[in-house]
C-alpha cells in the first residue's frame, strides 16, 4: 500500500451496540472500495475483520481489528471494534487512537446501552462523532423513530444530512439534504434524479433546519444568510467539517449495509467531512516531569504508540501502533522508555483484517503494525534515541469476575503461566494472579464470555488446556465485641515452683484501623 500524507489519512473507528452491523458495514465498504471481490458473511465467518475462531463460533467481534482501504486518493483506516460490554476495553483503545468515531445505529432497535456507553466514553476523550443508521431494509425499521431518539438520548448537534427513500423491504435511496438530489440503488449502483414527489415537503424542511444549524457556526455565513444569499453547497460542507472536527456536530447518514445502499456516500463523506490527523488537538506526552504537546508532523522526530498487540502462533508478536510524529520507515531503531531497551522495526506493514500488506513507510496519523519487537506491550511509546518521551496509557479496567483455573496435565503448571503472559499481552483487560493463601491461579475478566473466550485461546494458540474450578474465598475472623478472660499457670518442678496469673481483656476497634496491643500490667515485675 502506498504512502498518504496526514491530510490524506482518516483514521475511523466503528462502535455501537452489538448486533448493529458494524462488520457488515466494514465488509460493505471492503466491498465497495474493490479490496475484496466478494462480500463475507458474520453467520458464516467469512468477514475480513472477524478472523479468529472465537469470533467465527460466536458469530460476535471480540477485539477490534483494522481494514484500511483507499477511496478518491485518501487512506482511511478502519477500525472495526467489538460492541458487546465484556470486550469494551478493545473499543475504548480504538477510540483513543480514532479521529472520528461512526457510530452504528440499528433502525430496528434504535438507540441501546452500549451505544449510550461508548458515546460517553467518546465524548471524555473528545472524539468527533458521525451516525450511521443502518438496517433501514428491515421488518418494522424506522428512521424517524431512531433519529428521535437520538436526538433525545444525545441533545443537540444531532444533524441529518439523508432521508431514506422508502421503508422497510421498499428502502432504495435516499435524499441528500444537502444537495437536494435523490440517489437511488439498484443492485448497489447509484443513479442520482429529483426528490419524489411525496417526500419534497418533509425534505425542504429538513433541509432548511440543517442549513440554519450549519451556518450558526460560522459568522460571515450566517450574515449572509440572513441577507437571504443561499450558501453553496461547498460551504456548507466546509463548514459542517469544522463543526465536526470540533465535536460540535454529529452528522446522520443513513442505508443499508447488507443491501449496498448508500455505502459510497459513507465512505465520500468520511473523505470530505470527516476530520484528518492535523485537525485533532496535538498529543500529550510526558518529557521527564514535564508535559509537552506533540503536533503530527511528518518531519518531526519519529515518535510512535503501541495501542494493540496480537499474539500470532505463527508469525509471533505483533505490535500495532499510531505515528504520532514523524515519518516511520523500515528498519527505524527506536527506544522504549519503559524497558530503556532500543527496538529495530524490521518490516513494517499494515493489517487488513489477518491479511498482512507490506506498506514503504508510515508518516504521522498513520496506523501499521509491526512483528517480533522484543519486550514491548500494549501501552508502550516507541521514541527517538535519547529522547525519553513517553504517551500515557489508558489506564487498565476494572475486572468484574475471576475464575480459579489449573492446567489439565500435572506438567503443564509452567507453560500455563508462560501462556497467560502471553494472553495478557494480548489482552489487557485480562487479570492473572496466584493466591499464596488458597494456592490458585485466578483469571480476572469483564464477564462470562470473555474469560470463556481467554480459556480457549489457551488451548487454541498455546496448547494449554484447563480446567476450572470455583474461587475459594480465604474468609477471616474478627473481634465484634469486648470480652475478658483470665489463665492460670502452675508447675510444681521441686524447688520453689513456678505460678502465673494474666488477664487479657480484647474489644474491637473501627474497620480497618489494623491491631493495637496495650499492656496494662500494674505492680508486676514481668521480664519484657
């Protein structure tokens, strides 16, 4: 794959609730941007970013993978992120590194909880946002009901810039709000003609609520406006991109990703709209005590963020990471502030899906990965020699549930351990630690599914296989009230005999103030 320029490069992450279509959708614009010839299936497993068995026996993502393809001369990365609770942590690190979040709506279930979660996980790190409604196709799908709520669960900003055209199984086309055209699909080829007659209310309408909303962002516009001189569609578009590049303004697309409806417009509009690497804020990083704004120069020092890491059976490690700064080219010796250890990146290449594509160099807001680094994890900077700069970490989640598991061959105890390493390496929202005071090894996880899905890649990438058992809790005793006691010691030996009288008298004190011993002895001679 060729070389792009930041200005050329989006960076695009999709999220939403599980089930939305957010792999159908990445295959859709696979397809569409002629990278695959054929259209993969989630029930079949057959999708380019739904690649490891677990996904394919689930039919679910369970970490985000990345599909960049080329559209009218840009790089758009695309991140393809899980949307069930148990993987959120995959989504969260697809964030950080996005600079600009789709997310995927469904027109049948509307708006649901992992959609609200992630929107507020996106608006902390401020993301820009667009929104994408899908499955207009379907049985008792509406868009009027979605974009409702929508609009009701995330206020204002929420900014349609298509209607469909038809409902349910009739859904064809739809109505560019800005354009005032009708673009209809037969067989996923576009033809472009007037508003139907039965819609030219409802869109003039809308159209004229979206202008209002768009010129209010910049003053010159709006005076014109209000002059009553209708802004060119290309200024509108210029100013919908700052309002978006901004998180001001959250655009709505609509279609269908299963039938190919409008699948092209989304992949335009992430061109012409969606904001590229130099329009984000520069990155925080910490120079020694000292913070320091990063810029995505190309001609800057190289300087690089570790955000996921595959453990490939075959190839090894694979370190995928952003260039913050600079232009990385292969063969670069870089330094990890971490280990203090210099890294050689001897092949660089870009993942699509577990297709690996040979890429000449990565300049700054682009995505590759790399294979076989030493001690580098998820979370590392990789940075010029002699330049200790370091990009903090998200910090790691907090796990929900743990299970206690041993291997099932007695020999295996050391090659578990190696293995779970190596698992965590690959997932860092996995926990694993032994007990000294039950002696189990405990995995840690955010639910059922993904602790399942930890014990299976035991077996399936390291061949370790084991077995669970329930979490012994080690439970304690406390003192809940005052009492007092007294012991008596006696033995006759001959002589003189010894004899010995003491009284111990214990009360509680408050939770967790630790233990507290008084000696209260009065009159005696007691040896200390």
């Amino acid at each position: 794959m060729k070389s792009f320029p930041p200005a050329k490069i989006r960076n695009v992450a999709f999220v939403g609730h599980g089930g939305a279509g957010k792999t159908t959708l990445t295959e859709a614009l696979l397809f569409a941007a002629g990278v695959i010839n054929r259209k993969g299936r989630v029930e079949d497993g057959t999708t380019v970013s739904d690649f490891d068995a677990e996904e394919v026996k689930r039919n679910i993502s369970v970490s985000a993978s990345l599909a960049p393809f080329e559209w009218d001369g840009y790089k758009i990365n695309l991140l393809d992120s899980p949307g069930y609770a148990d993987f959120a942590p995959d989504a969260i690190a697809a964030l950080r590194v996005a600079d600009l979040a789709v997310f995927v709506v469904s027109a049948v279930e509307g708006v649901e909880v992992q959609t609200e979660f992630m929107w507020k996980t996106a608006a902390q790190l401020n993301v820009p946002r667009m929104i994408f409604v899908n499955k207009l196709d379907r049985e008792r799908a509406s868009f009027q009901r979605t974009l409702e709520q929508l609009q009701q669960s995330f206020g204002a900003g929420i900014a349609p810039l298509e209607l469909p055209i038809g409902e349910e199984t009739q859904f064809r086309g739809v109505a560019d709000l800005l354009s005032d055209t009708a673009i209809t699909y037969q067989n996923g080829q576009p033809s472009t003609g007037e508003i139907p007659d039965d819609m030219q209310d409802q869109e003039h309408a809308v159209h004229d609520s979206l202008v209002e909303g768009i010129v209010v962002a910049d003053d010159d516009l709006m005076e014109r406006y209000l002059d009553g001189d209708v802004p060119s569609f290309e200024e509108l578009e210029k100013t919908l991109a700052h309002g978006v590049a901004s998180a001001q303004v959250f655009p709505v697309l609509c279609g269908s990703a299963a039938k190919d409806v409008a699948i092209d417009r989304l992949a335009t509009f992430l061109c012409e709209i969606g904001p590229s690497p130099l329009d984000r804020p520069p990155v925080t990083a910490k120079a020694g005590d000292k913070d320091t704004e990063i810029p995505p120069d190309p001609n800057g020092q190289p300087l690089a963020a570790v955000f996921k890491t595959l453990a490939d059976p075959y190839v090894g490690k694979i370190s995928i990471f952003k260039v913050l700064s600079g232009t990385i080219r292969p063969d670069a010796v870089l330094t990890n502030p971490r280990t203090h250890s210099d890294e050689k990146l001897h092949g660089l290449f870009t993942l699509r899906g577990k297709e690996q594509v040979a890429v000449n160099d990565l300049p700054a807001g682009d995505i590759g990965a790399v294979a076989k680094l030493g001690d580098v994890t998820t979370g590392d900077t990789l940075a010029p020699k002699g330049t200790p700069v370091v990009v903090p970490p998200l910090d790691p989640p907090a796990r929900v549930l743990s299970i206690a598991i041993k291997p099932k061959s007695k020999g295996d105890e050391d090659k578990l351990m190696t293995a779970l390493h190596r698992l965590q390496e690959e997932d860092v929202a996995l926990g694993v630690r032994r007990d000294d005071e039950t002696h189990q090894t405990l995995l840690s996880g955010m639910g059922e599914t993904h602790l399942a899905i930890a014990t299976e890649r035991l077996a399936r990438k390291f061949g370790v296989e084991v077995q669970t058992e329930d979490v012994i809790v080690p439970y304690r005793e406390t003192i809940s009230r005052e009492a007092e006691a007294e012991g008596k010691y006696k033995k006759q030996t001959g002589g003189h005999g010894q004899f010995g009288v003491a009284f111990l008298r214990v009360e509680p004190l408050e939770r967790g103030a630790g233990f507290e011993f008084v000696d209260k002895i009065v009159g005696g001679a007691i040896p200390r």
